[in-house]
C-alpha cells in the first residue's frame, strides 16, 4: 500500500474549496482544508504536512514560510488563479497546473 500524502489546504477560498473537492477523490491524498485565521505555525506544524497549499492571491504565507523554515521535507504550493501559475517553495513556476500535474507534483515530492 502506497504512503498517503497529508495534504492541508491553507486558506478558506473559492479556489481552495474547488481544489479540495478535486483532490478529495485521489486515495493517495489525505486532504484537510485549514481557514488562515484559525491556525498558527504550531497548530500548522501539528498536523504533520507532506504539502501545504495556499491561494496566493488571497494570502500572505508568512506563517507558512516560517513552518517551511523548521520543517525541510515540507512542500508548499502557493496557486495564484490570477494567471493560471503555481508557485513551488523553490520558486520554479508550473503554468496552467491541472488536478492531475498537482497530485503528480505531490507524489514525486
């Protein structure tokens, strides 16, 4: 059996609530949608993330760069729907990212 990906989706917007429910039917993926307001960086880190994806229109990720800091194997994904771009932690672009390329982004991970 494949390890499951803990997924948190950073963030309460149209966008986030979209890309959950695509997400929600990939078995590898365990999925969990956290609003900004209610979490701190512990609180984040607690919940032991593989990835932690944000809408980078609608959030600053202060709290998530600083969770990436203490934590090495964690992968952030800021979605900027703006422009059709995702944005690794390494700063490489993904153009026109569909569910697909983002669930194969995580499992390479």
């Amino acid at each position: 059996m494949e390890k499951q990906r803990k997924v948190l989706l950073y963030g309460d917007t149209l966008l986030l609530a979209a890309l959950h429910a695509s997400l929600a039917s990939y078995s590898a993926l365990d999925v969990t949608a956290v609003p900004a307001a209610a979490a701190s960086e512990e609180e984040l880190l607690t919940l032991k993330p593989d990835v932690i994806i944000f809408d980078a229109g609608a959030v600053q990720p202060t709290i998530v760069h600083e969770a990436t800091e203490k934590v090495s194997n964690l992968l952030m994904v800021g979605i900027d729907s703006s422009c059709n771009r995702a944005s690794i932690w390494s700063r490489q672009h993904l153009y026109e990212l569909s569910t697909c390329n983002l669930v194969e982004l995580i499992e390479r991970f």
